[in-house]
C-alpha cells in the first residue's frame, strides 16, 4: 500500500471515539506517521486506558517507557535494526514488565475496600506464588500479564484516533541499556504511535472455525 | 458487591456497541452470569475481533476452546478448583496457543497479496527463526502472542455488551485432557463469558505516573 498523498483525509482524523468494533477493525499496522507532535493529554489518557487491562491479583505487571525526543528515538531505530517506523512515529512506548518492582509494591495493589487484612493478604499471596522462583521464572509470569496490557494499548490507541504497530524485532540489551532499564525487566515490544500517514494492509487472519472449537 | 436485583437494569443490555473507552472503563471481572444462553452470532463476532490481534509475522498462534454444554463446564469448573463462575457463565473460552498447528500451516498465514513468494517466505521466517527451538521454547514465544489476542478477546466481549472474568488458577493437564488438546500447546487462561449479573468491582490502579515514565 502506498502512502496516502496529501489530498486525502486519515483516517484517523475521526471527531468522535471509535466504536469498539470500529476500533479493531480499523487497527492495523502502520509505519509512517503524521509528521506533528502527539497530544499530551491524549497519550496520558491512551496509557490510563491500557492501565485498566486487567491482570491475576490485580499485579499490573506492565510498564511504559514512553519516548518521545528525537535523541532517543534515533537510538531505539538503530536498536531496532534500523526499522524507519520508530523515528517516523511522533512516540515510541516500549511495553515491558517489571516483576520485582511488582513483588516489592505487592501491598498497593490490593483494593483498598479490603483495609488491611487486604493488603497483607496480597503479601502473603505474592510472596507464597513467586518468593521461591527465580527472577526469570516470575519474570515470565509478569511477561504474560503485560502481553495483555499490550493489546489494550493498542485498542486505547486506535479508540482515539491514533496507530500504531507492534514491534518484537529488536536487540533487547541495547534498549535496556538506552533507557536504562534494570536486567531484570522482560520486554513486550516497541510500539510507535501517532497518526496514520498510510493505509496499511488488509487484514488476512484464519477463520473462526480454523482458530476455535465448540463443545 | 452484591447481585442485581430483578428490577435493575444490567448494565450489559445496551442497544448499541461500547465505545472503546466506555468498553475498557467498563469491564470488570464479573463472576455471576445471567442465566441464558448466548446468542451464537455474538458469540462468532466476538472471537471473529479476538482473531483480529496483530502477532508477528502474522502467526495467529492463538487458539480458542468454546465450552457451552453442562457437562463440560463441570469438568472444567473443577479443574479450576471448584470456582463456581466456570457454570455461572453460558459460555466458557479457553485461551491457548498451539505453535506447532502454526508451524504447520505457516503458509497460510502470508499475505495472499504476496503470492505463491510470499508462502515460500512465510514458511523460510518460520523454520528459521523456530525450527531450531525446541517445543516448549517457541512454545512460549507462540503464548506471549496469544496473550495479546486474550485482551483482545475480553474488550470485543464487553463491546457488545458481554462481560468475563479471567482466570489463571486452574489444574492445566485436567483442561488439557477435557479438551483433548495435545501436550504441546499452551494456555493463557480460561474466560467465562455471558452477561453480567452483578456490578462487579470497581478498577483498583496504580497511576499512569507510577507506571509509565517519560523520556
């Protein structure tokens, strides 16, 4: 698909937010963006939203690293082999997990309607689940609650306008390093954000009766 | 929070789609379903959005297990340690991801613009990058992709008025047998799904400020 030229309206430009099913129909990937920046209020409110994924015991394992001067994006494209969309895009979040700090915090996490006995509770829970896994071993359990994190994002996204595209291609160590992240941390992907610039592709997935089964 | 009385209204029965900001606002784990069985076409719609997730290289690891009929719910309900929103619900969807059924079928996962190219390069990227892994290995690589689609998956339901509840806890060999699904693949969770009979909890989250920074 070729980039749109300038006599086209976005398709992002929408006055109103998306439907939901607008809103995953309408995703796709998108590597050339807009050249404006994001709006602040707007990129708060599409993190507040991914925030709301949910996630067993409430852990919010996920993490946003949210980049958005020109030194940094430059160094995240050259850590992402070069890929154009990272400096094309207005933002780039890289989506992570961080299951230390999660462990360490365990008490906030607790709903408040449940006092104190709450938030010892989810002490021990945290504690009896992961104290005896190694960082790696519950690094991993974090990574899958961030994934779904990371697909609310997205869908936030879109819902208001903007794209995006899942980036997993990229050298982890060198990011780490760029945003000086501890070791510890598990990556879920890159993904710049802003305004659709291009169509992108079409759709192609299985059906549903390739992907599910009933009972 | 307790159940609806009759006389409310739930708030599920909307007449028209959620926006994607009031679907992700408003879902909540909800554990007690209305008591009737879910419309088929939503039910199709639902997993036909699940299934527009992005993954990598298009690979749609993720595979979905509707249970619908009683007997199967009470099996998988004790699997899940006896939690009683597995029979609750009128539909339960296990999530998992099957990445050798993916390697398997690698070529149909190119883009038909691509062409006959485009297969013989989809099935190169494939055995390159996992040929060499062995099963759990890319297993787990196959289970971050699926976890994105699960977000999908509760935010296309709650969209069209539906709510679920995730579930993690629960004995995996026993869902594995039940379902007679093969050693290899691996679950993201479980999803019960019908519409809500109780308001649920409200959101419990760290602030944008404590888990996203700014670079």
């Amino acid at each position: 698909m070729s980039p749109m030229t300038a006599t086209q309206t976005p398709p992002a430009a929408t006055q109103r937010p998306l439907s939901m099913t607008e809103a995953i129909e309408s995703r796709r990937s998108i590597r050339q963006f807009v050249q404006e920046p994001l709006n602040q209020d707007d990129l708060r409110e599409i993190l507040r939203l991914a925030s709301l994924a949910p996630s067993a015991w409430n852990a919010q394992t996920w993490r946003f690293a949210v980049v958005q001067t020109p030194e940094l994006k430059e160094q995240l494209r050259e850590a992402a082999y070069g890929q154009p969309q990272v400096t094309s895009a207005p933002a780039v979040i890289v989506i992570y997990s961080d299951m230390e700090d999660t462990l360490q915090t365990a008490e906030d996490t607790a709903h408040p309607g449940l006092g104190d006995a709450g938030r010892t509770q989810q002490r021990a829970t945290f504690d009896g689940a992961f104290g005896a896994q190694d960082t790696a071993q519950r690094g991993q359990w974090g990574l899958t609650q961030a994934n779904i994190a990371f697909g609310f994002l997205m869908l936030a996204a879109r819902g208001l306008g903007y794209d995006t595209v899942p980036m997993l291609g990229f050298d982890q160590g060198k990011v780490r390093q760029i945003l000086d992240l501890p070791e510890h941390v598990q990556f879920a992907g890159i993904l710049p954000l802003g305004k659709r610039a291009e169509e992108g592709y079409p759709h192609h997935r299985h059906s549903v009766e390739r992907v599910a089964k009933f009972y």
